[in-house]
C-alpha cells in the first residue's frame, strides 16, 4: 500500500489531528475472503472486502492565510482547506461520521463522490451540533472529490469545504513520487474586517475569483517547489473541486506518459500534453522526467494561472528519497512535499474559531469618528456575505428608536442585538433572528447616552460594531 508523505510520530499526530482511524489495514489487498461482492478490472459490486475504515470529518469556520498575507473566513472540514487527503482501498467500507462543529450556526454536509449513497438520505444538511453517521463501500478505485453540499452549494465549495479521497485499486499501483493536488478558486470581498476577508457571493456567482490555487494557498508551490529525483516516477492525483473553473493541467517542459481520468487504472491515455479536469472531477497524472531542472505545473488557461495556480515541480539528483509508503490521512497543505509543514501553508488553527475569539470590536469607542453619530429615530443596517454594511450604529438617548434590519445573505439566519460591551454578558436589546432574505423593524426601548456594542449572535466573530448612543 501506498502511503501519503509523511512518517513517524507525525503521521500519528495527522491521525489524531485528523481524526480519522485506520481500523482493518488491508496490506496487498485481493480481497476475497468473505466477501459477497463480484468485481470487474474498473471495479467491485456489492459489499466489497469487509475492511472498514473509520473516517470522521468535522466541519468547522476559521481563518486562513490563502495568499501570502491575505488572510480569509474559510468554511472548512477539520480545520483546513482542502480537508484532509483520505485513502482507503477498492471494497473499503467508509465508516462516515459528520460531526458538525460550526462556529457560526451554519448547517453542513458531505457528499463523496468516490460513493454509491442516497442524496436524500445521507447528503442532507446537519445542523450544528449534530452528527450524522453512514457505511459506504468504495466500489471504484481513483481520485475522487467530497465536499460540503448544503445550499447555497457555491458558497459553502467557495469558502473551502472540499477535499480529496484516493482510492487504491486491486493491483498495487507502481512505486512512485506521488503528490496531491486540490485546484480551487476564492472570492474574498473588497475589504477585510478586522484583518480577515469573507467570501463575496456575488462574485462567486459572476465566477470572478481574486484566487485560483492548489491546496488552499496561492503561488504556495514557487516559494516550496515539489520535488522529484530525475527518471523516477512522479505520480499526481490531481483534483478540482472549482467551483467553478476547469484546470487545463500542464506540466511546462514535460508530457504526460500516461493520464488516468478520474484515477481509474483502466481508463488510460497515453501520451497527453494538457488534460482538463472539470470542477468536481479528478484525475491521476503519471510522468518521468530525466533532464534535472525546473518544471512549472499550471493550469493552461492562463487568464487564471496568474491568479495563483502555478506551482514548481524540481527535479534534482539531490532530492531527498521519495517516502517508501504514504498515510491514509494526510495533512493536503504538505502535498507530499516533506514532512512538518515543508509546502508553505501553515494549517489554520482551529483556536482561531469565532467564537474562541473574544469579539474585538472594529471600532473603539471613539472610533466611530464624526460620521457616526444619531441621526433620527429610525436606524438602518444591511446584511450581505456575513458582514454588516457598518461597523458603527447610533441612537438618540432617552428616546425609543427602530432599526430596520435587511438580511440579504439567503438561508442563513443573522440579527442585530445591543450590549453593554463587547464581553456580551449584559444585552440591552436583542433582536429577534430572521433568515434571508428577509427585513424586520426592531422596535428598542429607550436607551442611556453611552458607547455600547451590537452584534450578529450568530457571527459575532466578524458581525459586530460600536453603538452610540449620544
Ligand atoms: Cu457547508
């Protein structure tokens, strides 16, 4: 079995990390032994080996650097985008548990595309908080893409729930350098609040992205080359999860020997320059290159390869050996580079969740400047991508007032609530949630003159403002 980058004790810290078992190793599998399925070379039927392996996806908000210093809200499984890289063997049953660990009060789901499941049984949104548990058996080998699929669809894939799933036929694949590599695009908005850009769904739909990258960062692989000896086997499963463009992979000075659409070992072509793997597609690439020097990989439309997705593939008789296996689970960020860390990205922590933050306000108490001050009885604030259109609010003291809240952000619920401070112990209005797109009129009691704090109570961590009240 072929094992994915790294060794040793960091391999076990990826598991744990990772949370996912390795339950029945298959070594050298032929399965046959009690197994009730029938199998063809492009692959099995029925209940395939009996192998089952744990696999645990956790979705979870955080913050992550996917552009040298551009920091963005990514929606994610287990704390990075891509997830993790899983690997399992043709008859493996996938023990699947969705554990839905949402900072932000938003619904997710999993839809592998490696499994024969039911859409309206298994693919459906689990609320935070909940889990969701389901037995799928890898009936095909390749490389396959999973992602989130509540709706908006295109929203949860852009903000980065996405991942890749290997699934290693029957005959033992060739020893080779082997590389994984997630395609994607990001749509950050105009301005980052508090340091940190969300996505712009209105620039998702016009298919406008700031960001086209490999696993989760752009240019990550000109600073941290991926590397190979020359005349050795270089094998890239190559994955786009989009969500929208295609990748034209190239390899620029070199051919492909052989390209294998969506990893089957049976589907072959030989010989290729470019292959377009689609949005929600896959494909292993394998290549032997004996010149040393440097080969850029890309994405051949080139309207988008500048936007991040060119990387360095180094061939040098100096390169460290390729590793003699690679792990089920693996950290996508490290692409099979070197162990720790060696392709650029750091994994977001996941500390760095919403809610771990303590809500620093945007504006200090004087913050709000000169333009921030009442003006009339009746106040007006817009939701649109999970930002308010302000990061200040005022009122006149003593007096009633009304805030005329529009949600613009479809299916996710968002209000408008008051504190005395940004510690959020002491509301002084809270304001009745409402799912977009919808508008609601609070209706405030009068409040003292003060610098308060409002809030969205279902984002505080990047929905929040000063409130004067003067
Ligand atoms: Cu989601």
């Amino acid at each position: 079995m072929r094992r994915f980058v790294l060794a040793g004790v960091f391999i076990e810290l990826a598991l744990l990390i990772i949370g996912i078992t390795w339950v029945h190793p298959v070594f050298g599998s032929n399965e046959t032994a009690g197994a009730t399925s029938a199998s063809q070379d492009y692959r099995v039927f029925g209940k395939g080996s009996g192998n089952v392996v744990n696999v645990n996806l956790e979705p979870t908000e955080t913050e992550q650097e996917i552009a040298q210093g551009v920091m963005y809200h990514v929606w994610t499984f287990n704390g990075t985008s891509p997830g993790p890289v899983i690997r399992v063997h043709l008859g493996d049953t996938i023990h699947f548990t969705l554990t839905n660990k949402s900072t932000i009060g938003m619904q997710h789901s999993i839809d592998f595309h490696a499994a024969d499941t039911p859409w309206d049984k298994n693919y459906q949104p689990v609320n935070p908080g909940e889990t969701k548990t389901f037995d799928w058996v890898a009936h095909f080998p390749g490389v396959f893409m999973y992602h989130c699929g509540v709706p908006p669809v295109l929203q949860h894939i852009s903000n980065g729930m996405y991942g890749a799933i290997i699934v290693e036929p029957h005959q033992k694949l060739a020893p080779a350098r082997e590389y994984v590599l997630v395609a994607s695009e990001f749509y950050p908005g105009k301005q980052p609040i508090n340091g940190v850009f969300e996505g712009d769904f209105n620039k998702m739909l016009a298919a406008e992205p700031k960001y086209v990258v490999f696993n989760g960062k752009a240019d990550q692989y000109k600073d941290n080359p991926l590397v190979a000896k020359p005349g050795e086997l270089i094998r890239l499963w190559v994955v786009d999860a989009g969500p929208t463009f295609t990748t034209a992979f190239h390899v620029i000075g070199a051919m492909f020997d052989h390209v294998y659409p969506d990893g089957n070992p049976t589907n072959v072509l030989n010989g290729v320059q470019t292959y377009s793997v689609p949005p929600g597609g896959g494909a292993m690439f394998e290549l032997t290159i004996e010149e040393a020097g440097l080969y850029p990989f890309v994405t051949h439309a080139f309207a988008y390869t500048g936007l991040g997705s060119v990387g360095l593939l180094k061939v040098d008789p100096n390169a460290p050996a390729a590793p003699a296996s690679y792990p089920m689970m693996a950290d996508p960020f490290s692409a099979g580079v070197t162990a720790a860390g060696g392709g650029g990205g750091t994994p977001a922590s996941p500390s760095a969740s919403p809610t771990g933050a303590s809500p620093s306000p945007s504006a200090s108490p004087t913050g709000g400047g000169a333009a921030c001050k009442p003006s009339g009885t009746e106040l007006h604030v817009t939701a649109s991508n999970l930002l308010f259109d302000t990061n200040c609010l005022a009122a006149p003291a003593g007096q009633p007032f009304t805030i005329v809240f529009e949600n613009k952000d479809g299916g996710i619920p968002h209000n408008v609530s008051i504190y005395t401070d940004s510690s959020v112990s002491t509301p002084l209005f809270k304001g009745k949630l409402i799912t977009g797109p919808d508008t609601v009129t609070y209706k405030v009691p009068a409040l003292d003159a003060g610098t308060y704090y409002f809030q969205c109570d279902v984002h505080p961590a990047t929905m929040n403002g000063t409130f004067v009240v003067a």
